[in-house]
C-alpha cells in the first residue's frame, strides 16, 4: 500500500470564516459550482487573486454571486485552459463586474466561435500567450508561485481542443495544487495522451482538478501515480449532457485512494457514498507556514476536513508511509488495513487503531483498497 491514511480530522463548521481580497494569513483556492463547466479563484494571502477559467456561456450568475460573497473586487490574473465555452464562457460578465488588473493567460492562436472573440475583446491589450516555464508570483511570504507547466499539447501533435489545455501547477510553501482545464490521458476517439509527458514535469501533488470534468479520456493511471493527489475536485454539473463524470475515471481516483470532492452530483456514475462528497463550492486553504490544510464544503451539510500536505520543506516527496496496521470505527462491525480509503470516512470520534485486528470484527470486504 502506498500510502498510509493521514489524519482527517472533521471539524466543526460553525462559524464560516469571512473572506475578503484584503490580506489574510492564507492561500485559498475555491473551485467553484459553475455547473457543467470549470471555475476556480485563487486568492493569495495578499488578497490579489488568480482566477482559472471562468465559466459555462450564459450560465454565469452563480460565480458572479460567490465571487462577491468571498469579497473579491478585482481579477489580477486570468488563466483560460482551452477555448471550449464551459471553460471562459463568462468573461464578458465577469470582468465586467471585477475588472482585470494585469493579464490573462491563454494558449494563444485563435478559435473560431462567437465567445472566442467575445474574450479577446473583453481581454483586449491584456491578453498574453502563456508560455511553458512561466511563473506568475504573488508576493506573500512564502510567495505563491503559478507555474504554467504545459499547453498547446506539450509537443504532442493533436487537433482536439482538450488536448490543447494550459495546465497550470501552484505551490505555496509545501501545498501543490493542479489545474489544467480538460487536458486528456488516452489516445482514442480524436484524443491523444497529453497527461503522461506532463506528469514529470507536474509532481506530486496534494490537490488535483479532475482533468475534463471527470471524462473517461482523462486521468489516467500513469498520471496520477506520478501526481499522487491526496485530494481530487471534479467540477461537473447536474444534468450535463456529457455522461460526467464516467465511471472509469471515478474507478481509477477511487482505485488510487484519492479523496473525492465533487461540486455537484452530474449526470454519469453517482457518487460512492462515504467516498465521493458532494459539496457544491469546494474551498481549499493552506494556512502560511503550515504543513496542512482544510478542505470545505458549501452544500448540503457543509464539512471542513484537514489534510496534511504531502512534500517536505525540500520540495522532495514525503516517504510512502508505511501501513501501520488496522482501523476501524467503534460503532462497527468491521475493520480495515489502515490503507483503505474508507478509513477516511471514519469520525475522529469513532476511530481507534491498532498493529493487530481487533478481536469480534470482520475485516472489510475490499480492504485493502
Ligand atoms: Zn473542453
Ligand atoms: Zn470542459
């Protein structure tokens, strides 16, 4: 087993911390539920902010009500994956409402569709093609640093616009986050293999955007052994017309032990229950100088769980703990490998381990898993 269940700890949500682009003591990266299609704002410990895509064409007004609600007045950067309209379908609206400062980063060329030249007019003088190597940098301490790692294909010859997603790594002190749009991980049906030349080059990771909302060409199972997500976000919408997300790229997260956050519960395979949350505006935040960091739900009965980050001070991964033994719940029959993901839907209250099996419990039926 390749990885030892870390330390969740639920903790009560009572009191909704304020948020506002003024500085705070925090990174916070909110993955916003745009329905069918990709939205997230970065906000640095500065207050200046990093929005990655910006939405579904004419599906706007729940984004420009949380960008609000978490006091953001202005964008300082945009990132636009690819030229699909679920993905920048709202930039009129949006920097209409919270003007752009500084840039927005695209794959550059050009697009044939109505909300292409939408962006570029609304974008104007600030538009810029990304480039591989660049860095975007917040001047936080530590800084939060914006990587483009990937885009037009990573030198992979392809047509398919999803293929062509800029894919973007965020560090902060030792968080990593990925965010790259639908990129794809399997040559088939018009889709090449991007993610498997982009893994070195990314790392290991502790937060993953699902790649393409879930897509059964993204996400493959080379990509996240070599990114190892504690946890993965899959922006997807009720109703889409997709199928997203599809059961064989759930299976490998699933198969991978990744903790799933889904912002709604979309239109392919449902949600494992007590594996998949279902929670509306997922919200990451990394406090400074911390070795850990929360992940927050909006919907239903919102949650806050804590995470401890996966790289060392070095940047070098952590070791692959080894499995300590066994857990279980005390108000269950019973027990797991210490592995297994369910240990992770285990409350803290209810959570005892030990180096043997416990003695009047069965061992669960996919353990390890
Ligand atoms: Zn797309
Ligand atoms: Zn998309």
């Amino acid at each position: 087993m390749r990885r030892m269940v870390m330390f969740l700890i639920a903790l009560s949500v009572g009191a909704l911390q304020s948020m506002t682009s003024a500085q705070t003591n925090r990174l916070q990266i909110h993955f916003m539920d745009v329905g069918q299609g990709d939205g997230a704002i970065l906000i640095a410990p500065t207050g200046e902010t990093v929005l990655f895509d910006n939405g579904l064409l004419n599906h706007c007004s729940q984004q420009l009500t949380y960008l609000q609600s978490v006091g953001v007045t202005t964008i300082d950067y945009q990132i636009i994956s690819h030229y699909h309209a679920d993905h920048f379908g709202c930039t009129t609206e949006v920097l209409s409402r919270f003007p752009l400062q500084k840039a927005s980063l695209d794959r550059g060329g050009s697009y044939a569709s109505g909300t292409f030249n939408a962006y570029v007019t609304k974008v104007g003088a600030k538009r810029q093609t990304a480039q591989d190597g660049e860095t975007i940098t917040l001047n936080s301490t530590p800084p939060v640093i914006v990587r483009i790692v990937a885009l037009n294909g990573n030198g992979v010859t392809t047509d398919n616009e999803n293929d062509e997603s800029v894919v973007a790594l965020v560090s902060y002190g030792n968080f990593r986050a990925e965010i790259g749009g639908d990129l794809s991980g399997f040559a088939d049906n018009s889709y090449a293999d991007i993610e498997t030349s982009v893994a070195p080059k990314v790392g290991q990771v502790d937060v993953y955007k699902v790649h393409h909302h879930g897509s059964r060409y993204s996400t493959n199972t080379a990509w996240l052994q070599a990114i190892n997500p504690r946890v993965a976000v899959v922006s997807t919408g009720n109703g889409n017309t997709f199928g997203h997300p599809t059961q064989e790229c759930m299976e490998r997260l699933h198969n991978a032990g990744v903790k799933m956050y889904w912002t709604e519960a979309g239109n392919g395979v449902p949600p494992e229950d007590g594996v998949d949350v279902v929670g509306g505006n997922i919200i990451v935040e990394v406090p400074q100088q911390a070795n850990r960091y929360t992940v927050r739900t909006t919907a239903g009965t919102p949650t806050t769980t804590q995470f401890d980050t996966w790289l060392t001070a070095s940047g070098t991964p952590t070791p692959t703990p080894t499995p300590t033994g066994f857990a279980w719940s005390k108000r269950s029959n019973i027990y797991h490998v210490s592995t297994c993901r369910f240990v992770t839907t285990i409350s803290p209250d209810n959570l005892q381990t030990g180096s043997t099996p416990p003695s009047g419990k069965t061992l669960h039926k996919d353990c390890p898993k």
